[in-house]
C-alpha cells in the first residue's frame, strides 16, 4: 500500500539549488521535504569556485560556518595570466562584508548545505528515487517516490520544485526540458587535484592561457588545489585515449600553471565533462517550478552555476512561501520569481559565452588584459564575477563590438541559438552599446 503524505512543498534533488529552497522555505515557516537519490556526503561532478558573490549567497543562507569550518582558505585575490600582456591582479568590493571567494568540495559542500536545511526544520530524505511527478488539471500536485528500503510514498504538496539538475526528470515529465535557448559551449572540462605546497599561491585564484588552452588552480579545502583544464571540444578525443597524457601536456603548455604546481603531486584521479550545453528551460508553471540548473546552466568558464543554484533557490522560497495557499498568487509569484532570474542571468549567459569561446589568445585578449591589468579596471573584473557590475558596465564597448564584428571560424564556433537566433556575443555587444549610450557622458566608461 503507498503511504500518502501532505506538506507544503516537495523539492527534488537536495545540492545547490534543492537546499537553497529547503532552508528558505523551513524558515517561512513552511512544511518541506526534500529528496535526493544521492546519499550525503558524496561528490558530483563539478568544480566549486566561489567568487565574494557566491560566498554571500552561502552566508545569506546561513550556512557559511558550517562552509568555512570544512578548512577551505579564503581567496581574497583573483589572477589571470596571458602571453603577451600584463597579468591581471585583482580584490573584491565587499559583498555583505565578505570580500573574499571560496574553493570547498562538492562532498563537503552540499553535506553542509543539507545539515542546514536540517538544522532549519526541512526534512531531507536520501537515498530516494523520483518515481513520477503527479499532475492534475494541468497543475502539479506531488509526487511519488521510492525510498531506501523500497517503501512507495506519494507526496503532496502546493508547490513541487526541481532541483534535479541538468538532466531533470521533473522536467522531463512536465515537457519542458527543450531548450528556449541554448549554447553548445566550445570547450570541455578535465579537472584533478594536487597537494597544495605552494604557500605564496594559498589565497589567490589563478587562471592562465595561452594559444587556445586554459587552464585554473584555484586552492580548495584538505591542502589541496584544483586545477581545471578546459581545453577545445576538439581536444576531448586526445584526453579519451589517454586522459593522463593529455592532462599534464595541456598543464605544460601552459607554462604559468606549470610554475604554480611545481613541486606540487597529483592526488587524485582525473573527472572530466564534455559536450557541454548551456540553456534556458521554461521554469515555472501551475504548482512548479525549476531551479538551479535543471532550469537554466551557463558555461562553468565564468563560475557562476552554484552561487545562481543558492541565489534562485532562496528567492523561490522568499517570494512564493506567503502564497502558497492561494494557486492563483502562487503562479503569479512564480512567473515573477523566473523573470527574475532571467533578467538577472541572460546577460550573465552570453557573456560566459563570449569567455569560453575557444579561440587563440589574440590581440582582442591583449587589449582586455592591458585594460583590466590597470588598478582602476582590476577590481571591475572581479566585481562582474561577483554580480556587483554587468558585464556591459565593465567590458570596454570598442572591444567587445571587435570580437562580435570578427567572421565565424567554423566548426569552432557556436552551436545553434534556438530562440533569439543570433550569436551571444551579438546580444552582448548589443547589451553594452545599450549600456554604453547611458554612460556614454560619464567619466566611468573606460577609455
Ligand atoms: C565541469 C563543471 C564545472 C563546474 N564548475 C563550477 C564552478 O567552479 N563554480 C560554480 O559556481 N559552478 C560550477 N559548475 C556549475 C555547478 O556544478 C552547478 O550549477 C550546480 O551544481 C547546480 O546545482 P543544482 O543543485 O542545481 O544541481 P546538482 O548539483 O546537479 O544537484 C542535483 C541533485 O538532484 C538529484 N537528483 C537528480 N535526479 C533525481 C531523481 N530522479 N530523484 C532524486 N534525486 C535526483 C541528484 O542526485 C543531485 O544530488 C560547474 C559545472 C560543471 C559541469
């Protein structure tokens, strides 16, 4: 016999985004559950930057000394490094007094998250499969699970959300899982960690490139540091046949990585994600909705996935929880809640575009680089990656409109835009001449 029971609202999958809801919502006072097939701690496949930005949407959580307690350091410096040019040295403008980012393991991570989300008074169910989501009269209303043990139970709630991430079977069975708008990102993702024995190197951020390779290391919790490798699509094959090979040849063509690990031992095997899309899914609907990156994911190049994740999980909860007994001002609230998210990540989407493209570093890059390398300009880098600025109040109009003016170069380029049917950086350039003709009299705009 299945067991039925009532709450407020159900969320699937309990990382990011999953917690997020979970802990905002049990703070409203809402009855919540959420389930997971994972077991926590465990890890998942994803690196874990934090920019200052991130780390503040950890702490409006609650959850940034359960974080901090797993021994990450804080990274109050961001590099980056290119043949060519001067190398860019930047700090943060404080975000709620936290002026530093953050580099801590998923396996670590989420288990504080889902601590809590506990601590807060959700109920957080491992090890529990979704078996099917329940809708009627077009509304969703619950759904059924199969839980460690095999116990069947359905779960009805007011609101079900996803957060069941890129692959989401929620959205699956809601029939939104096509894309409104996609990317095929241009480069994959081999990621390792080393033993961190570089003490000068502890607090700071690093990325390197050079020809078409990039390369980070960015120092995370048990003395390690992460290197992440994001090599052309093309180059995926060569890390299939030989994945040790092709990893350290791409470390060594990057000579300033090189530098940075010297003396530092590999300590773990080799994770890689390829064939990489970036999209918008249709997110919210009668008694839904999708967040984190079941219902949007951008380019990992920028870092910007798990402080959206926490960001839009927690407003879901903020601008939902004191409707949820009225359908009607719920759906209403949640059509506003996923324009929200739109307005505040569609520029964000094209510009990780633009910075994962997988072009030879060029003159474009030595142009940004002379720009950004200028104290004025350093900390506007870091404040774009921290959500502080847009990327069109920071990158130098004259430049951008260059690389969106430069012909396409074949397979390299950009998959299909399936509904705005036009190159990102095209939106992006237009998103800064827009922003450019407004401050266009203001000393601001960068020279
Ligand atoms: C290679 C790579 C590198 C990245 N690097 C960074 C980075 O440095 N910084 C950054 O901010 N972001 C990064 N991201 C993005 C980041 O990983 C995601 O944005 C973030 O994990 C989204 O969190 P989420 O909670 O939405 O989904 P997820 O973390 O994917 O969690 C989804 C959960 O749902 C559960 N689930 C799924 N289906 C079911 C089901 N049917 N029943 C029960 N449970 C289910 C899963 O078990 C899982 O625990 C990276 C991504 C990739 C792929």
């Amino acid at each position: 016999m299945t067991l039925t029971e009532f709450v407020d609202v159900v969320i699937v999958g309990a990382r990011c985004a999953g917690s997020a809801a979970a802990i905002s919502f049990a703070r409203a006072g809402r009855s919540v559950i959420a389930i997971d097939a994972a077991k926590f701690p465990s890890s998942t496949i994803s690196t874990h930057l934090l920019w200052a930005g991130g780390v503040a949407e950890v702490a409006r959580l609650g959850a940034l000394e359960r974080v901090e307690s797993l021994g990450a350091p804080r990274l109050p410096v961001g590099f980056a490094a290119i043949p060519g040019a001067p190398a860019i040295r930047a700090t943060y403008t404080p975000i709620d007094g936290i002026d530093y980012g953050l580099c801590v393991r998923r396996y670590g991570f989420d288990a504080a998250l889902v601590d809590t989300a506990r601590a807060a008074g959700a109920e957080v169910r491992e090890q529990t499969q979704l078996l099917e989501l329940l809708v009627e009269d077009g509304r969703a209303t619950g759904i059924v699970v199969r839980e460690r043990g095999g116990r069947v139970a359905e779960l009805r709630a007011k609101l079900v959300v996803g957060a069941d991430g890129r692959r989401s079977a929620i959205a699956k069975q809601l029939g939104v899982s096509e894309p409104t708008l996609s990317h095929h990102n241009e480069r994959c993702c081999f990621y390792s960690y080393f033993r961190d024995l570089r003490g000068e190197w502890r607090n700071v951020a690093a990325q390197w490139r050079a020809g078409r390779e990039l390369g980070t290391a960015f120092p995370c919790d048990g003395g390690l540091v992460l290197v992440l490798l994001m090599p052309p699509n093309e180059r995926a094959e060569a890390f299939r046949r030989d994945r040790e090979t092709a990893f350290a040849r791409t470390i060594d063509q990057l000579p300033g990585l090189s530098d940075r690990l010297a003396g530092c031992p590999r300590a773990e095997r080799i994770i890689g994600a390829t064939n990489l899309l970036s999209y918008f899914r249709r997110s919210s609907g009668p008694g839904w909705a999708l967040v984190g990156d079941a219902g949007h994911f951008k380019d990992p190049v920028t870092a910007q996935g798990i402080r959206d994740a926490l960001r839009f999980g927690r407003l879901l909860a903020e601008q939902t929880a004191s409707v949820l007994d009225d359908p009607q001002q719920l759906d209403h609230a949640l059509g506003n809640w996923e324009a929200q998210r739109d307005a505040e990540c569609l520029e964000v989407y094209h510009w990780s575009n633009l910075m994962g493209r997988a072009d030879e570093v060029g003159p474009f890059d030595v142009a940004l680089y002379e720009h950004f390398s200028r104290p004025e300009h350093a900390h506007k880098l870091l404040d774009v990656h921290s959500r502080l600025l847009r990327p069109s109040e920071v990158f130098p109009m004259e430049l951008v409109v260059d690389v969106s003016a430069r012909p396409a170069s074949g397979d390299q380029l950009a998959g299909p835009i399936t509904s705005i049917g036009e190159r990102p950086e095209l939106a992006l350039a237009r998103y800064i001449a827009r922003s450019d003709r407004r401050s266009a009299s203001s000393a601001e705009h960068p020279d």
